[in-house]
C-alpha cells in the first residue's frame, strides 16, 4: 500500500508477506482468479497491525483500482468456493475454513468502503459480472453475476451448515458480511423504485426455495438457541497454533469507519457474569431475518388515468400504482410450523415446496426473554400478523403471561423506549385481542404481585386488569408526551374489543377506566370553550350549511371519536358483562357525576342512556337498603353484589359490538425497511451516516403509521 514492496523481503516473513500481498490485492496488477497469489493471500494469518490512515488509503486504492483488476469479484468467488470445501470438510480447523474467514474479512471492508463512496446509482464500480478470467468453476455460468453466485454461496452455508463452536467465529463474520452486501439499501430512497439496483439482496431473493427455507430455519434457530462465540483473547479455533488475531478484524477496532463494524471484545462474548441471553450472533441472525423478510423489489409502476372527482377538478387525474416481486423469505416466514405438531391440511392451504419445521414452544419463550430488544418486537409482529399457525399456538397457550408480562412491562416504561417500539407491540396487542378465547382467557389467569409496577402494589390481579390498567396508562402518557392519535387509537381499540368479555375486572382497573372518561372529557370540554369562543368572533353570514363545532376543530373531532370509543367500551361491559363486574358498576357510582354534562349531549346521549339506566338501578337499591351508621366501601360494594345477581338488563339499548382489525397499510416497506436499517446501523453496523439517504440521520427513530384500523 504505497510504500509496499514489491517483493517480499528477508526477516520477518510473515509479516512482510502480509504487507506484499495485501499490497498487491489493492494494487492495479490484475490476477487471474486461478492464481496462486488467491491462496497466497488467504492462508495468512494476516498478524500485522495497521493503523487507521493506512487501512483508508488501502480501501482508496483498492476503490480506484477494481473496475481494472476485478479483484472484488474475485474474492467473492474464491470465498465461495472456500465454504463449499469447508461443507465438504470433517475437520472444522481446514485450511478452507480458515481461508473462508479471512476472505470474509477482507471482503466486508474492501466491499464496505465501495458502497459507501460509491458515485453510481447502479453501484457499476462493484464490478460483479462474470468474464472468461473468473469463470473457472462449473457452478458459475457466465449468464449469472457473481452476485447471484456469491450469494447462493453464503446463504447456502449459512442454511445447511450448523452452528457449532468451531463453526461459530464464520457464522458470525457472514452474518456481517451479509450487512455489507445489503448496505445497499441504506444508499436509496425511503420508497422502493424501479430505478433502485440492489445487487446482493436482489440476488437473495430470486434463490431455490430449498436454500431460502434453509436460510429461515437457520436465523430462527440462531435466535432460539442463543450460540456464544466461544474463544478467547489468545486465539481463535480456525488458528490452532496461537496466532494473534489477523490485522483487519484487529484494525477494525480501531478504524470503525472503514472497516465493518467495532469487533466485540473477547470478555464480552465469553462472559458468564449475567448478560442474560445476549447473544451477538443471535442478534445479527434476527436482524438479518428482518432485512430479508421486509425486504421489496419493485417491478413496475403504472400511472393509471382514471376519472375520480372529476366535477370538483374539472378533469382527470393521475394515481401511480407500485407493484412488487413476491418476497420468498416472508413467504417462508408466514409458512413456519410447528415441529411437534403436524396438520393435516383440510382447507387446500398446502404449501408448495420447503416447510420450515421449528419448535413454537421454544419461539415462544425466546420472545418472551427477548421483547425488551425492538428487533424481537418486530419479529413478533411479523408472526403473529403473516403466521396464522403461530398466532393460533400463542392464542391457545395457558401462560400467556410469558409474553403478555414483557409487553406490558415495556409499554409501562414506554418514556423509555421508542414510540416505535410502542407502536408496534400495541398492534401486536390489537391483533392477540381480535380472539375472543384471548380476551376471555387473560381475565383467568392471577398474577400474585407485579414488581415493576411501582405506583401501589397490585396483588393479585389478573392479566386482564392488569392490560387494562397499563393500555389506560399509555393513553395518559401518550396524551401528555407524544400526542399521536394513532397510538390512541390502538390502546382505545384493544380495550374495546376486550371490553364485552371483561371478567371481574379488579377495582384499581374500574377506577383507572372511569379517570380515563373524566380526563378526555375534561379535554373536550376545553376544546369545546375554546371552539365556542372562536364562534363568537365569526359572522353568521360566514357560516356555510350545518357546519358543527366538530367539523370546525380537527381536533374536537378527534376527541369526539375517543370519547365515543369509551363510552362503547362501558355500554360493552354493562350489557355484556355487569353481573361479572360488579367494581366496575362501583366506580361507575363513586363518580357519577363525570356523566353528566353529556346526559343531554347530542353526539353522547345514546351511549350515556345505559349508563343511567345501570345507575338508577343501583342508586334505587341504595336507597332501599337499611343501613345502620356510615357506608363504608364494603358495605356498597356488597349491595352491588346482591343486585348483580337480580340484574336483567331490563331498559338497556342493545348496541353492535365495536370490532376493530388490524390491516397493514398498502405500503408497508416504506415504514419498516427504514426501521429495520436504523436498528441495523445503530444496533449492529458501523456505516457512514453522511452516506446515508434511507432515513434522515437527525430524525428520531420513529413513524407514525404501520398499519391502519377497521371497525
């Protein structure tokens, strides 16, 4: 590298071969593929250590230099062909398997740099095309990229070969090396395009179903089973006689811009103090999962005329329309079943081709660990939305705790945690409560003591109230600190499909569920002020039509709607539900006069009127009653008891039950490929941020919407 000579000199040969032959791969003399310099080259143990500035100008070179020698494609290939002998290896210490780490090193800094400087939208400097020179291997026709080869390569060992601890150190560093070659995508738009060329991923995507479904199984297992990289700071299994570490993953941590990423530190990976579960190669397979499931090719764009509005724009219009390549990863992902339990397919569903066989039980209680981490959350989300069997293993467990105890847990320190984050296991709640067995089942199970909830001790609650109480606690905190409606929307949503199915709901939950009332009618009844002031100011002849106040204030409107929605969930557990819930009716009384401005209310008066008829019925009890002294607590909750179970219902307006859905937006990827690389590149990548255009680096981690809502 500049100052490198040309031939190896006396003394210190391994270190002088290392600088020659390092030299020589960034330098413009071109080697055919079939070269000795290859083998040369990847048998160092590489033990030289670079400092910061030398690595750049070598990334420099190499840069310059690669549309003329093709020595990127050439590495790719040569890596290659080192994981089809490693797979065909007993010995896990071969000299492939070490010359398959040390390609994997060099690629992912020399491949890394490119992508980033790259000026080319097509990313043409990679030079990844098949020429007479790299074609010396019969699985490398010369009608496939060397893309497409590479990357059937890597998949396929990641895929078929197991994670072991000899085979652990690769793992990890292809996983990185997948990083990089997709780090394409952190060059383009927040919205897929046809003019988007993404070469390594494309490759990934048009794969045989054998090596995707392999690919699937593998990253979820490492997810499952959680490997550690076992070795120490003295040596690694690939280098049996003690060498130090080679010098570009030692340079790399010191030279985090241009090489992959900062290598974790050997007491971090071996370390038995109580990390818990952390995995580093767990981690990078889920992340990994990610890009590829939500992953989209687009294929076409049509611009279709069509003729809506056409009074009120006095012509016609244009409505772009984007279509997708189907992705095979989120298809297998959706496909995943059950390894302890075998289906007999009676609805013409069968799968054609590969179907990834895991244990649920075991994913189950991986995420359950793990849903403190966003990556976790979204490959929940990503289950229980496109995997039918698995959202019905979830629907039909007892200890839904295991799952529902995290989410609650995170949502209760949601100033903690992203709004992403929230967002995301709120549609995951949405979806568990569109299941009526779910929401009768989490009302059974009693949870004797929650500790992270410190504002009282709850002690013996069930899951049910506890939801309650924690979604109510993320509508105050969301109305306070983030103010998104969505995120209204959904707490009030899930509330509201649990609400006819609520089963002694605890007194804290009863009273939270009327505070709820009191503090969004109290917004209300400002907003309404506020709106009454402004109408004062306006002439009448102004007016236009039936306007109302709603119309004129977006934001009336929208509390018009959220008190509506709390009003259906009460309506939902009296008629429903009441002689279950008899501290419901208690908190109801205790503060009945949160009801009142609205008893006569236009947009209100239907859904008050069974509040009342459930009030005069008690208050008359109460009245009937001869009570000795003061009336205690007890003393009216006991009354509410005897008269549940006389209560008929007479009097109260039947209402349709509020269902809401969950359904994914029409576009979907122009939410979650930005968040998945923005957990990538934060979590687990070092990559240039000024080179970044995917998502602006100042803006926080986080979207406002994934999906929308049906009722």
């Amino acid at each position: 590298m500049g100052g490198v000579p040309s031939t190896p000199r006396g003394g210190n040969l391994r270190q002088e071969d290392a600088e020659y032959l390092i030299g020589e791969f960034v330098g413009n003399r071109a080697y055919p593929v079939s070269s000795d310099f290859w083998q040369k080259l990847l048998d160092l143990p590489l033990t030289v250590q670079w400092p910061h500035d030398r690595i750049l100008h070598a990334c420099e070179l190499f840069a310059q230099n690669n549309h003329h020698t093709r020595h990127l494609g050439k590495v790719l290939i040569h890596l290659v062909l080192c994981l089809q002998d490693s797979m065909s290896s007993s010995i896990a210490s071969s000299a492939s398997y070490k010359k398959a780490v040390n390609a994997t090193y060099i690629s992912s800094v020399f491949l890394k740099y490119i992508i980033e400087n790259s000026k080319s939208e097509k990313f043409e400097d990679l030079c990844l095309s098949f020429d007479e020179d790299t074609k010396i291997h019969a699985t490398s026709p010369m009608d496939q990229s060397i893309d497409s080869f590479f990357m059937r390569g890597v998949l396929s060992y990641i895929g078929a070969s197991d994670v072991s601890p000899h085979s652990c150190l690769l793992h990890h560093e292809l996983l990185n090396l997948m990083f990089v070659a997709m780090s394409t995508q952190l060059r383009s738009g927040p919205s897929p395009g046809m003019k988007d060329v993404h070469p390594f991923i494309d490759a990934a995507m048009i794969q045989e179903s054998t090596v995707v479904a392999a690919v699937v199984r593998r990253l979820l297992l490492n997810f499952i089973v959680r490997p550690r990289v076992p070795f120490n700071g003295s040596n690694y299994p690939v280098f049996p006689e003690g060498s130090q570490p080679g010098v570009l993953q030692r340079v790399s941590s010191a030279a985090a811009n241009f090489v992959l990423l900062p290598y974790y530190t050997f007491n971090y990976l071996v370390s038995s103090s109580g990390e818990g579960l952390r995995s580093p190669l767990a981690d990078k397979s889920l992340l990994l999962l990610l890009i590829l499931i939500h992953y989209r090719k687009c294929i076409i764009e049509d611009e279709s005329i069509t003729n809506t509005n056409v009074e009120a724009i006095g012509g016609n219009s244009y409505m772009k329309e984007t279509y997708f390549c189907e992705n095979p990863y989120c298809k297998a992902l959706n496909s995943v079943r059950d390894v302890e339990f075998d289906r007999v397919d009676i609805e013409g569903n069968a799968q054609n081709g590969p179907v990834v066989r895991l244990p649920f039980a075991s994913l189950f209680d991986t995420l359950g660990l793990c849903l403190d981490g966003e990556s976790a959350v979204l490959l929940l989300y990503s289950l229980v939305h496109g995997n039918s069997d698995f959202l019905e293993y979830v629907l039909v467990r007892t200890d839904l705790d295991t799952l529902l105890m995290p989410i609650l847990e995170t949502l209760y320190n949601a100033s903690k945690r992203t709004p992403n984050q929230i967002y995301m296991l709120l549609i995951v709640l949405l979806i568990l409560s569109q299941d009526s067995s779910f929401n009768a089942s989490i009302h059974k199970l009693i949870l004797q003591s929650v500790s992270w909830y410190q504002e009282r001790l709850l002690h013996k609650i069930s899951l049910g109230s506890l939801m309650v109480v924690i979604l109510i606690r993320t509508v105050k905190y969301n109305l306070s600190k983030l103010r998104d409606v969505y995120l209204h929307t959904n707490c009030l949503a899930i509330l509201a499909n649990m609400a006819p199915h609520v089963h002694k709901l605890s007194a804290y939950a009863s009273q939270r569920l009327v505070s709820l009332f009191d503090m969004l009618s109290r917004k209300y009844i400002k907003l309404t002020d506020i709106m009454d002031d402004s109408v004062l100011k306006i002439a009448p002849d102004q007016f236009e039509g039936n306007i109302t106040k709603e119309d004129m204030s977006p934001e009336l409107h929208i509390y018009t709607d959220f008190l509506r929605i709390v009003l259906e969930i009460f309506n939902a557990i009296l008629t429903y539900a009441l002689p279950r819930n008899p501290e419901v009716v208690y908190a109801i009384m205790h503060r009945q006069e949160v009801f009142q401005p609205f008893k006569n209310h236009p947009r209100f008066n239907e859904l008050i009127e069974n509040i009342y008829t459930v009030l005069d019925f008690f208050n008359s009890r109460m009245d009937m009653q001869q009570m000795e002294g003061e009336w205690s607590v007890d003393k009216v909750l006991q009354v509410i008891i005897t008269n549940c179970r006389s209560w008929r219902g007479e009097g109260m307006k039947m209402f349709n039950q509020l269902r809401f859905t969950y359904e994914q937006e029409s576009h979907p990827e122009e939410f979650f490929i930005p968040y998945v690389w923005r957990l990538v590149v934060f979590d687990s990548f070092s990559f240039n941020l000024d080179a970044i255009t995917l998502f602006p680096i100042d803006q926080p981690v986080y979207e406002t919407q994934s999906g929308e809502l049906d009722v």
